[in-house]
C-alpha cells in the first residue's frame, strides 16, 4: 500500500473532493442543531431554570475546546476514519481505535435509527388516511425514508450536501424565526433566577454543581462538530478547510444556542418548557409570541432537523466504516468506493440494513444515551491523543496548531462533564443508572468482537498522511 492507503498498482477508485469550506459549515451547523436544541432546550429549563444560559455557556467551553482538538487533528491527518484513525496513529495499538470506532459507530446507528422513527411517525401524522402511510402503519414511511437517505448518500457527496443544505436552511430558519418573534421580550426576567430547591422554600442556588450538571445536558446539544472529520477525504485543500469549519461551526451554533435560550425563558416560564404536556418547548413559544402561526409548522420543521439529523450521521457512520476498513479493523470490502459515485457503497449498504434492524426495534433510549457518555470517554482519548501526537517528535505540524495547553484543557472538560453526570446518577435517586449500565454493556460486546474476529495485518504505525 502506498502513503494514503491506496493499492499500488490498481487503479481503484478514490473519494471525490467536492465539499467546500461553507458546505462544511453548513454540515456542522445542521449536524448539531439537528440533534440538539429543538429537544434540549426544555428539559435544560426544568433543570437551570432562568439560568439555561450558563449551561450553555459551559458547555459551549467544553464543545470548543474538544472542536479545537479536532480541528487541529483534522488539519494534519484528513481521513475518513476520524477518531478511529487519530486513536490509531497516537497510542499505536488497534485495540483501542477499534473499540473507539465502533463506539462512535454505535452512536451513529442509534441516532439515525432513534430520529428515523421520529420522522416517520411525524410524516405519518400529515399523511394520515394514505393507504399504508398512515399514522396507524408508520413502518412504510420507515422504509421508505431510511431507503430515501441511503439513496441520496450514495449517489454522491455532491446530492448529500445539497440535501443537507436544503435542511439545515429550514431548520436554522426555524431558530431565527424564534427569536425573530421572541427578542421583544428579552429582558423581562432575572436570567439568574433558578429552579426551587428540593428541600423547599425558595429559588435554588446557582452553584458550580448545577452549572456543572446543566452543562453536562446541554453538551450534547454541540455533539456533531466530531463528525465533520469523518469527510475529511472528501473536503478540498483539508488542512486549511477543516480547521476553520469545524471552529465555525461551533462558533454559529453557540450563537444561536445563546439567542434561542435567552428568548425561551423570557417568553414562556421555565416550568412550562419543561412540562412535556404543554407541547414542544418552541411551539410553546411561538404560541404565545406569534399566535397566528399554524400548529402544524414547527412539526413540519421537525421533519427537516431529524431528516437532516439521519443524513449527516449516515455520511458520517458510512465514512467511518469506509476508513477503519482502510486501516484493516474491519473487512476489506467495506473500503471500495463506487467507480461512478464515488462514494463508499458497501458501506452505505451495510449501514442500511443496521439501521432498519435497529429502527425496527423501537425505543432504544437507554442505548442512545449509553453511546451519549460513551461520545464523552472518546472525546476525551482525542483530546489526549493531540497531546501524545504534539509531543511525538517525527509527526507532522498541521496548518492548525493550538497549544498544548488546549487539549489539556479539553480532556479535564470532558472528563469533568463525565464526573459530574456520574455524581448525579450517585447523588440524585431520580436518575437512572441504566444508561451507564448499558454503555458498559455495549464496551463489553465491542471488546468481545475484536477478540472473536481478530483484525488481522493491522500495522502498529500509521503511515504518513497524504
């Protein structure tokens, strides 16, 4: 094999470089506003109160400091393997970068499956009295979607960012709409003001702890900016695009995280966001600050975000596949990309089939927020990855560098946000321990097939990046 990974000798076809720096942007920014605010933002209220804000804030630290590892990670290695690769490359060893491919993996699956079935029983709602569409039998429109997405992704990288744009626009128009309608009522509460106590009397305090849990809750709301580094190979001049639109793309998201938190608690009561039974956090608030809006609109808008959701994080799962094959811990064949296409169809159609196992399932909560945590253990083998790499004197500089101090900062972030989300399950009886349970579990089976499958031929060292 030569330096990128190619066979010498054949002429095997290659990813295309078609995504340019805004594209990328508009990836992450529709990554992690798909999966983030539109279902966050109120149970965030009933925890912080006034004061969801600051948890944003902390997370929105801890996101930029991990976004800033990665930037400068994907600045010196552009591959499609992306944590898997990096994990590879720092601490030499395929044990590790297996178990870390396939915990992002996993953590890829379960979205598109969770946000699969979302989708196709909100569709099934519009198309209620259409014969097998219905809201009654939602499994067609199942079907259909996630056949839809998989289509899309293969015919091109070009069509798949094209489709992300036209959701990412209506989701993020969603946003600005709020707080279009919302901004006049900014600053008729106290933004410090927080949930009472469970003891009694009156509002809580705003201590580091419940920074620190609101924090941890609201982080998954920047969850996506990791999966920009998994097009790498197919973003043009990636040493300089990658850096600048992964730190872009947290920078807008944070922005309208900010606005969208502000305008919430100051048009509808905290208490209200989080009560499940007045409606969507959005919807309550456009309810009261544009009365005249249909219903059905935000729902419609909903479509778009969990569409867009399942998209991204097809590319994204399809890549990774793509690359740990490249890297021989997984089967060669899921790194051949279509000679028309260009795109990694093996992989795309593996990823169909578990993703259909998986929505076909149902409720898989528990195993969504287990490859939640698992997202902060992994971010945090990055982090320190850079530092190992930066360190390593033979390895290459990037047109990106950070400070040391950087990723250093960023594996005490994310350890902190899984510290504090343990506590919580210690301290708190309301909180469950099932997820941790499960993530555990999921480690377990992962560790389990790499013993009973072996990779086999996996160099130790990486070579160079092209």
């Amino acid at each position: 094999m030569n330096d990128s990974g190619k066979t010498v000798g054949a002429a095997a076809p290659q990813l295309a470089r078609r995504v340019g720096l805004l594209s990328l942007i508009v990836y992450g920014v529709g990554d992690m506003v798909g999966s983030g605010i539109y279902g966050t933002i109120g149970v965030a209220a009933g925890r912080m109160g006034n004061a969801v804000w600051i948890a944003f804030i902390g997370s929105m630290i801890a996101a930029m400091l991990t976004g800033l590892s990665y930037a400068s990670l994907a600045s010196r290695y552009p591959h499609a393997g992306g944590a898997a690769y990096i994990v590879h490359r720092a601490y030499r060893g395929a044990f590790l970068a297996y178990v870390v491919g396939l915990a992002v993996a996993a953590s890829g699956l379960t979205s598109m499956a969770t946000s699969s079935n979302v989708f196709a029983t909100t569709l099934a709602t519009f198309l209620d009295g259409v014969p097998l569409l219905s809201a009654t039998e939602p499994w067609m429109a199942l079907l259909a979607f996630i056949g839809a997405v998989a289509f899309v992704n293969f015919i091109g990288i070009r069509e798949s960012i094209l489709a992300n744009w036209v959701c990412t626009a209506v989701e993020v128009s969603g946003l600005v709409f709020v707080i279009a309608v919302g901004i006049r009522f900014w600053g008729s509460v106290d933004y410090l003001a927080t949930p009472p106590s469970p003891a009694g009397g009156g509002a809580g305090a705003l201590d580091l702890s419940l920074v620190a849990s609101g924090a941890v809750l609201t982080f998954f709301s920047f969850v996506g900016f990791e999966d920009m580094l998994n097009v790498a190979e197919e973003v043009k001049e990636p040493e300089r695009t990658m850096p600048r639109g992964i730190v872009i793309a947290v920078a807008v998201t944070a922005i309208l995280y900010l606005a969208v938190a502000v305008t919430a608690v100051s048009v509808v009561h905290y208490a209200d966001l989080a009560d499940a039974s007045r409606g969507a956090p959005l919807q309550q608030i456009t309810a009261r600050a544009a009365p005249w809006l249909p219903e059905w609109v935000f729902a419609f808008v909903t479509l778009f975000a969990v569409a867009n959701t399942v998209l991204i994080n097809y590319i994204m799962g399809s890549r990774l596949l793509y690359g740990m094959a490249k890297q021989r811990l997984l089967p060669a064949p899921l790194a051949r990309v279509h000679a028309r296409a260009r795109t990694p169809h093996l992989a795309i159609l593996t990823l169909l089939v578990l993703v259909v196992a998986l929505a076909a399932i149902g409720n898989i909560s528990q195993l969504a927020s287990a490859t939640s945590l698992l997202l902060l253990f992994v971010f945090c083998l990055v982090n320190a990855a850079l530092i190992v790499l930066k360190l390593r004197a033979n390895e290459p500089r990037s047109r990106f560098e950070v400070p040391i101090a950087v990723p250093a900062l960023g594996v005490l972030a994310c350890g902190g946000l899984v510290v504090a989300r343990i506590a919580r399950m210690i301290n708190d009886p309301t909180e469950s321990w099932v997820g941790a349970a499960v993530a555990a579990g999921l480690i377990a089976v992962i560790v389990a097939l790499y013993y009973w499958l072996r990779p086999s031929g996996v160099p130790e060292t990486l070579p160079e990046p092209d």
